[in-house]
C-alpha cells in the first residue's frame, strides 16, 4: 500500500474530504505547485519589425507537474480561473517576471519591457494594482518596462471596475497592452471606452497572411486603426518570412512568434539579447 503514496499525494491533509494517502484533486494539486516550486516562466521575445532588434519579453508560466511532467497553459489557467487560484498564482507570476527582468538588466543588457498576462479574477481584485506597485518597489524595477496584457473580456466585465483600476496602474506608469486583438467575439468598443496603450494583434489573423484576401485587408485596418489611435501594434504568432515582409511593409511595428523564437529559459533570453547587434 505505501508503495501507491507516489509525491502526488497529500500526506497530512485534514480538510475538504482528502485523506491521508489519497490522490490529490486537480485543485489541491494546483495549490501545491503554487506554493511549492512546481511553477516556472518562460519568455518569448517581442521584435521591432523594422530592425529585428529585440524590445520587449512576454512571461508565459509553466507547470512542471510531478507526475504528469509539463502541463501547458491551456491546461490548468481555466481551473486557475474558476478556483480564484489565478489570484496567488498571478502574482507569483508577476513578482518573477519583475525579478527576472531586473536581473537581465543587472547584466548591463539594454532594458526592455516585460510583458506579464493578467487575467480576470486579477484585475477585478480591488488589492491589485498596489500588488503591482508592491512587486516593482520589491524588484527596482521601474514601472514604465513594465505591461500588463489583459483581454477584451477582462475590461468588459465589468467596464467601471475596470477603468478604475486602468487609472491606477497608469497613474503607477505601467503599460496596458489589449490581447488576442480580433480574435473571438472581440468588438471595437474596448478599444474606445478603454485606455490602452498597444494592441496584440491575435495570431488568427496573422496565420492566413499573406495569401488570404480577408485577412490582408483586415490586418492592414487594424494597423490603421491602431495608428489613428495612438497604439502601438504588435503581430502574434508570426512563423514564417512572408508573413514578416507582410507586416514590414503594412508598417506594424512590433512582432512576436516562432519565426523568432518560442518561449525559452532566461538563459537562452540573455543570450539572444547578448548577441543581437548593439
Ligand atoms: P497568449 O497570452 O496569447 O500567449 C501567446 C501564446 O501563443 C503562448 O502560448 C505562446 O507560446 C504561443 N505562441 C507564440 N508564438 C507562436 C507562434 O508563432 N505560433 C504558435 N502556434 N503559437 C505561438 P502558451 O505559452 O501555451 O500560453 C497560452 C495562453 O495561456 C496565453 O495566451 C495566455 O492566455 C495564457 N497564459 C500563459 N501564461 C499566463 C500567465 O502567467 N497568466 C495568465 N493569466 N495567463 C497566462
Ligand atoms: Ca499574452
Ligand atoms: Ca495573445
Ligand atoms: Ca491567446
């Protein structure tokens, strides 16, 4: 019988109907890769389009389950979501992202902008942006290389709530970006009501570039709109050449995807930033 304890057990729980011994549920087992050392970020880099130069990190966070091995996002940010574990669980996010963007810029690499994904749960949490303030104060990192990422359904939830807390963390000096852009049910009127900074053009209509018909004439209007408005606007999910000469000569600015690099270690980042041209 002992030899069924694997490490995926709680040995000494005493509530919510887990006993000794037995299997963990999803949700006990999220709460534990949170508190212990089961999660890690990787970080993809964000390219000028014009120069190919480097500008900008975005964290993806990662789950190294004990059993299971990897588990994608995908795969456990909605049980996140639903549980509230998104609420520890981002701002552990949060304080390493800011850690690890001050280490790089203790290397002497120029600084760039960390990206860091807020969901939902996070942003309609009345304590959130002073967690912000708290881990840039931790870290020394200033608050203008940092952005958050949220999604149109983040702001429109509850829209009042949401310009609030926009005007905070503004005022604090972070950067907003809105993501998934066009994907969806995804309207212009975020983009209205909201003050955002820049806008992630989502990779599904970036993928049918540059064949598509469709997708050409409504990527070039989100690159217009994105300039009558002030934004800055990055393509997601970039793989190939022709997709990049594409967005080189429909002007957007920014770019990221695996025509770059997938999202590696901070190692490999550090690397990537020490042998781009200066
Ligand atoms: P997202 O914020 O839209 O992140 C971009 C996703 O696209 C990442 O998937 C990235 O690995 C993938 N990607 C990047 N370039 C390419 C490409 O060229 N082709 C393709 N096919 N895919 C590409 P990932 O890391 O699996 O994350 C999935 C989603 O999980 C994210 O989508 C985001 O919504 C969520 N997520 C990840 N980390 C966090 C986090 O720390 N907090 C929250 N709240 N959500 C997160
Ligand atoms: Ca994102
Ligand atoms: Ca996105
Ligand atoms: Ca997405």
């Amino acid at each position: 019988r002992a030899k069924q304890l694997g490490r995926n057990t709680l040995q000494h729980h005493d509530g919510a109907g887990t006993s000794v011994g037995m299997p963990l549920g999803e949700h006990e087992e999220l709460h534990l890769a949170i508190t212990g050392d089961q999660l890690f970020l990787e970080y993809q880099p964000q390219v000028d389009v014009a120069t190919g130069r480097i500008t900008g990190i975005e964290a993806l966070v990662r789950w190294n389950h004990p059993a299971k091995g990897r588990v994608p996002p995908i795969n456990f940010i909605p049980l996140a979501e639903e549980t509230g574990l998104i609420v520890p669980l981002g701002l552990w996010v949060l304080n390493e992202a800011c850690r690890q963007a001050r280490a790089w810029q203790d290397t002497g690499v120029a600084p760039l902008t960390i990206a860091v994904n807020v969901s939902a749960k996070q942003f309609a949490d009345p304590d959130f942006a002073s967690h912000v303030a708290e881990a840039l104060e931790r870290h020394g990192l200033q608050s203008h290389w940092l952005e958050l990422e949220v999604t149109e359904s983040v702001v429109m939830q509850d829209a009042e709530r949401a310009l609030a807390m926009m005007a905070s963390l503004r005022a604090l000096g972070v950067r907003l970006s809105i993501d998934d852009f066009g994907s969806g049910y995804s309207s212009l009127a975020a983009l209205k009501t909201f003050p955002f900074d820049r806008l992630k053009m989502d990779r599904s209509l970036v993928e049918a570039l540059p064949g598509d018909k469709t997708a050409v004439a409504i990527v070039s209007a989100v690159i217009s709109l994105a300039q009558t408005l002030k934004l800055s606007v990055l393509a997601e999910g970039v793989e190939t050449d022709a997709q990049m000469h594409f967005l080189r000569h429909a002007r957007c600015e920014e770019a990221q995807g695996y025509r770059f690099s997938r999202p590696v270690s901070p190692e490999e980042i550090l690397r990537l930033l020490q042998t781009q041209l200066r």
